[in-house]
C-alpha cells in the first residue's frame, strides 16, 4: 500500500482522499487554512450556509458525477436565476425573453431574434472579431453588450474588453424563451446543509489524518523526501518557485455582513453590470435555500475582484495563449524532475474547473493511479 500526501483539502483533494483510503491506502491532507473544503468552504450564520469563498451551484451534464456526489449530501433542487443591475434597471440573465422584452419591449421571439440581428448589422462588424468587444457584439449586438457585459466583464478581468481575446466570450447563451435557468445542464442543486460536510464526509475515514494550519511550503523539502506520493492542489508556478515565471491569476475580495431584515434583494445573485459600482455581484445566502435561517435576519456578501499577486489568494488561471504556453513549460518540467508528485485542481492544472469537472479529473486519477 502507497502512502500518500494531498496537499489542499478542497474538492480535488478530498475526493482523491477518499477514493485512496477507501482502497485501504494510508492517506495524511493537510491544509494551509484553520478549516477543511478550500473554496466551497461554507459556515453556517444566523441558520445560514454562507458561501464564504463565492456562491457555489452544483450542476453538471454527467449523472455518474452527479450520482458520485450524492452519497456525501442531499441536494436540494435549487436552480441558479441571477439577475442583473445596471444603473438601477433590472435584467434576467441569461439573455432570455424576459431581458429582450425589457430591453425593447418585443414580446415574441421573432421580435427578439430580428432586433438582435438588426443591431448586429448596424454594429458592422465584417472581419473576424479581434477581441471580446468585437466578439459579443458581433454576438448579440451594442444594446445587451453595453448594459449586461462591458462592465462587468471589465471589473472581473480588470481590462478592458477591447484588450480581452476574442475567445472568453466566443459562446453567449441567448435563449427565445422566457426561462431563467441560467443553467442548461440537467442536474443542478446546493448541498443541504452547506458544502463543507460534503468534504468533512469524504475525509472520515480511520486511514485518513488531516492537519489543518499546515503550509507545504513551510517544509517542503521534508515532503518530498518524505517516500509519500504528493498530489498537490496548489498553484504549479509556486511549486517550482516561479522559477519558469509567474502564471496569472484572478483574486477575489469578499465582505458579508448581517442584515436585520428578512429579504434583502430577493435574489440569491444579483450581478451589478455598470462600471461605476466596484463590486461584481452581491450574494444573498439564504436563498440558496429558499429562505431558511433566522427570522429577522440575514446574511450578504459583496464580491470584488482584484489582480492577484504573491501572497493573494488564486481564484481562477487567466486563460491566453501566452498562459497556456508558460504552463505547458512548468508541466514537461514536473514530468522530468518529479516522478512522485501529481498536480490537481483548478490550480495545479491550471483550468478553470467547475465543481463536477473537478470531481471528474479526480475520480480520473484515481483509475490511473488504481487500475479501476
């Protein structure tokens, strides 16, 4: 039996975990933060599952993994309905029959699909589209780009869409029904009881200890010589200490607080699309849950993004061609001088996963580690 390191208890890690002590391997995860679960962490507040790191909705198209996750929590059936703010007039994402009419007041989807096209010819776009602004207008015209895109795209990526490439936006979902679902995958809910006791499930196991407060970094050498196989959920370009150059990564800054009403915008996400208002979007955590918790109470997060850089934390890679480039190095540099450490995850891989991609890509190196 192999004993194994998982550097990071999140998604990636814990399912890894799992999956190897079930198999009767020794398992040791440790964990730079004081808790389990990495980015789906959620802490329950005045009787409320907040999502401490960003909302996270569950869906997928696969129903292996959707049936995978089962076993560690019952779903509710939650369907993901942002809505949009900018300025004050409100919008339904995704672009549906519902945000057409707002916007000009069209009622069926002939209407709609004819004044999209009417404003894309006017935009006279001719050549291949060179950049994002170029791309969604090209798409679904100036009217929906300028309230429901441009700045909120801007405040995410910290650039302007005219220095954004073409492809982050190659496909928008435009639908000619009036339907909310901002999702089109068939499973879609939220964990009852939050994400965390999904990780905490996967993580009881007698041949699994898990040491919280615990930087890799801090002993690094003394893990690699440790005989354990490592899989490491950390960032590639900090594991081989930038040594090839710094990859590029989006940061996050949150601030919840609690309100002493009982609905405060009646909408789980509201994404604030203008570019005056610094934030992107403002969670609502209750209503991942159809209101449970406290009476009287409740509690929201503003979510501001921010350039990373050292010492921040990575929210999601930055996906251009001179990223990939630079990754694609750090990856022949792991296969030619660490034979005993595997990189998972958003941040070891360098992709911006969704929850089931990850469990996917975990249950992945379980077959090639295990033969099953």
């Amino acid at each position: 039996m192999t004993d194994y390191l998982v550097v990071g208890s999140g998604l990636f890690g814990a399912t890894f975990a799992h999956e190897a002590a079930k198999r009767g391997h020794h398992v040791e995860v440790i964990e730079k933060r004081d808790h389990v679960a990495g980015n789906i962490y959620t802490k329950e507040i005045e009787g409320i599952q907040v999502h401490q790191f960003g909302a996270h909705i569950f869906h997928t198209k696969m129903k292996n993994i959707w049936d995978y996750v089962q076993q560690f929590a019952e779903f509710n059936n939650y369907i993901n309905s942002p809505v949009a703010n900018y300025n004050g007039e409100i919008y339904n994402l995704p672009f549906n029959m519902n945000t057409f009419n707002k916007l000009w007041g069209v009622k069926t989807p002939a209407e709609a699909a004819a004044k999209i096209e009417e404003q894309k010819k006017n935009a006279n776009i001719t050549e291949e589209p060179t950049n994002l602004e170029e791309q969604a207008i090209s798409l679904v015209g100036p009217d929906i780009y300028e309230k429901l895109i441009k700045g909120y795209t801007e405040k995410q990526w910290g650039r302007k869409a005219t220095d954004l490439p073409s492809f982050i936006i190659r496909r928008l979902p435009v639908r000619f029904i009036y339907d909310n679902n901002y999702f089109s995958d068939p499973y879609q809910g939220i964990p009852k009881g939050g994400y965390t006791k999904i990780i905490e499930k996967m993580l009881d196991n007698d041949l699994i200890d898990v040491k919280l407060n615990t930087d890799f970094f801090d002993n690094k050498d003394g893990y690699l010589e440790s005989g354990k196989k490592i899989i490491f959920t950390g960032m590639i370009d900090q594991f081989f200490e930038y040594s090839l150059g710094e990859l590029e990564y989006r940061s996050l800054r949150f601030e919840s607080e609690v309100k002493d009403v009982d609905n405060y915008q009646g909408n789980a996400v509201v994404n604030y699309t203008d570019a005056e208002t610094p934030y992107t979007r403002v969670i609502e955590h209750k209503h991942f849950e159809f209101g449970k918790g406290n009476k009287g109470k409740t509690v929201i997060t503003h979510e501001y993004p921010k350039d990373w850089k050292r010492g921040d934390e990575p929210y999601y890679p930055i996906d251009n061609k001179q990223n990939r480039s630079l990754y694609k190095k750090y990856t022949e540099l792991a296969e030619k001088n660490n034979d005993n450490v595997v990189f998972g995850g958003r941040l070891g891989q360098y992709r911006y996963y969704n929850m089931d991609q990850t469990i996917m890509s975990a249950l992945r190196l379980v077959k090639n580690e295990f033969g099953e």
